[in-house]
C-alpha cells in the first residue's frame, strides 16, 4: 500500500512521543494542525492545492511609497508582473491634488469617476491600450476615512485583459488536477478527528 507523505505526517502525529517543552512553562509547544506542520516544507503536502491565480510580492520603502503590491502571473503569464498597487509615504489630500494635476499633464484628463459623493474616497481611472493592443488601466486614490480600505494615497497599475486570461487559464489548470485526483482520496480527506482539530505539539 502506498502512503502519501501527508499521510506519514498524520500517522506520526498520532504516535507517542516526547514533546518539545516550552523553555519558560515547560508545556508542550503546538506546531501542527490538520496534519500540517510549521517549519516543513510545502511539497510534503501534495494534497494541498494552490488556489491563487496570481502570487504577489510586497516592495516597502521603496522611492516615496512606504508600500507596495506586486501581482504577477502562475499560468498563462507566468511570472510576468500583471497588477502593480502602491500606497504613497505622503497620506494627505494635498499631495493627492497634486498628484492628480501632473497625472493630468502627462495622460490627459481621466476617463472615469469611481469614488464617493461623501468626499470619503476619491478615485479616478484612466484607459489606455498599450504598443501590444494590451488595455491598462490606471488608477488613483485618496481615502480619508473607510478603515476597510489604505488610508491615504494609492496609485494602480493593471492589465485587466490578461489578468482575466490568467484566471481562466489557473481555473482550467485546477479543474484539469482535480479530474486526477482520485474521489477516494478526496473522500478520505475530509474525514476528520480529535488529532486533525486540535493542535499537536512534536
């Protein structure tokens, strides 16, 4: 019978052993749960699915930002950077206003309006169609006061066209892996008990 290495990790959480003691209280110290361990590698779990369609990197006091978000591709445009967001160091709606005068300058007036009547958040878009016949859109924002969103300033850059396309493609790729994964496994996968819902110290 052949054992997944998700399974020896399961198997061996189940076993008797000497835990690992927390220096300070001497208590065991919990590092796995649902059979899944901190410190391992990823590919011990070959169950486990990716289910982004994009990864992302995150860039930090970078040339006046003091953050950004890089989105890039896994499928059909793998690894190529297709959404780039980034929030300015500068937070206030004066640098906003300037910002949105040079923008003008440079790209022309904006196509679209998306904020608020409230002046809670201000979004402007810009559409262009880049040298490849490839849209872009442009987006800038200033948020005073929505915590559900960045405070303060953001400028977006994206490819909406092929950030779709790498969504159909990532969801053709998931349905072509699901299609190999064997119904009993997947059965036997959502099985559960008090060792996969409690944390396990090793």
């Amino acid at each position: 019978m052949k054992i997944t290495l998700l399974q020896l990790t399961v198997m061996l959480c189940l076993l008797p052993f000497a835990a690992a003691a927390d220096s300070a209280t001497g208590k065991p110290v919990p590092i796995s749960i649902a059979g899944i361990s901190l410190g391992s590698e990823i590919s011990a779990y070959p169950d486990i699915i990716d289910s982004n369609f994009m990864k992302e990197m995150v860039v930090t006091d970078w040339h006046g930002f003091r953050k950004g978000v890089i989105g890039y591709g896994v499928c059909l445009h793998k690894d190529t950077i297709l959404k780039i967001d980034m929030k300015y160091e500068d937070k206030s709606k004066e640098f906003y206003n300037t910002l949105l005068k040079k923008i003008k300058i440079q790209y022309g007036d904006p196509d679209t309006w998306s904020g608020d009547s409230f002046g809670v958040k201000y979004i402007w878009k810009w559409h262009f169609t880049d040298k490849d016949n490839n849209e872009v859109i442009l987006k800038l924002q200033h948020n005073s006061k929505d915590s559900n969103e960045t405070i303060g300033n953001m400028i977006k850059l994206s490819y909406p066209g092929k950030i779709a396309e790498e969504r159909r493609c990532f969801n053709e790729m998931c349905e072509q892996n699901m299609m190999k994964f064997d119904p009993s496994r997947q059965e036997e996968l959502k099985k559960s008990d008090w060792p996969h819902l409690i944390p396990q110290a090793q």
